[in-house]
C-alpha cells in the first residue's frame, strides 16, 4: 500500500524521506459509508452491474424531467395568468399606474445601475446601457403613458 522514498535531486529534499499512499487502497480500507451506515452499504458500483445503473439512472433522469417539466409548465401559467389578470384589472380602471413615480424609481435604478457598472468590463457596460435604454424608455412609452 504505502512505499518509502528518499527525496531525489532537490536541495530542499535530500536526506528526507516521505510515505508515497495508494489513494485507492486506502479508500477500499477505510470505507466512511461503512461506518455511518452499517457494513451492509457501499458504493452502488459494487452492487449493481453496469446495465442495472445505466437503467436506474435512465429511470431517475426520465422521472426528474417529467417532474420539472409538470411544474414548470405550473409555474409558467400561474406567472402568466397573474400577469394578465393585472393587465386586464389594469386596463378595466381597478389599478392606477403613477408613471412619474415608476419613471422617478426607474430612473434612480438606472442611476446605482451605471455607478455599478463603470466598475465593470466595458463590453458589458455598453451591453447594460443599450439594454436599459429599450427597458427605460421604450416599454413606459407603449404602455401609455
């Protein structure tokens, strides 16, 4: 498992000696699974063949898409469907818009944006204002203002 060398053509190295560890050997030797859960436990490799781990994992993967497929889809109507029942208590006079307020905030958020960015890369920095121009300007202006 473990050999002895002496240190080879360094300076700093001569005359000392260090244990050289096969990491293999001793994982198969020290197996922390077997003590946190009984010696019944392994590694899922030294039980199953490969065929059976290729179709647990085949298995599991299909299983974990249905399921975040399902509720993305949920998520994505219930986002949705608040979005357009805002926009219609909106347009039926239920809920007032202050776009001077939202232009003031708006404008304060563009504001600690352009601070934040001139610390970054100028790529970037030309990238958030062309952004923030169609965002600031283009989208307050369709919605009626």
């Amino acid at each position: 498992m473990a050999e002895h060398r002496e240190g080879q053509g360094d300076a700093d190295s001569e005359g000392e000696a260090y244990e050289v560890v096969d990491l293999t050997e001793y994982a198969r030797s020290h197996q922390w699974w077997s003590r946190v859960f009984g010696s019944n436990s392994g590694p899922i490799a030294e039980k199953y063949s490969v065929a059976t781990q290729i179709m647990m994992g085949g298995v599991t993967g299909w299983c974990a898409g249905y399921l975040f497929q399902r509720v993305g889809k949920i998520a994505a109507t219930a986002v949705g469907g608040g979005f357009l029942l805002l926009q219609i208590a909106n347009h039926s006079g239920y809920v007032q818009v202050d776009w001077k307020k939202v232009e003031k905030d708006v404008n304060k958020a563009k504001r600690h944006l352009k601070k934040k960015a001139n610390k970054a890369v100028p790529e970037i920095n030309t990238f958030i204002e062309e952004n923030s121009n169609i965002l600031f300007y283009a989208i307050p202006k369709r919605l009626g203002q």
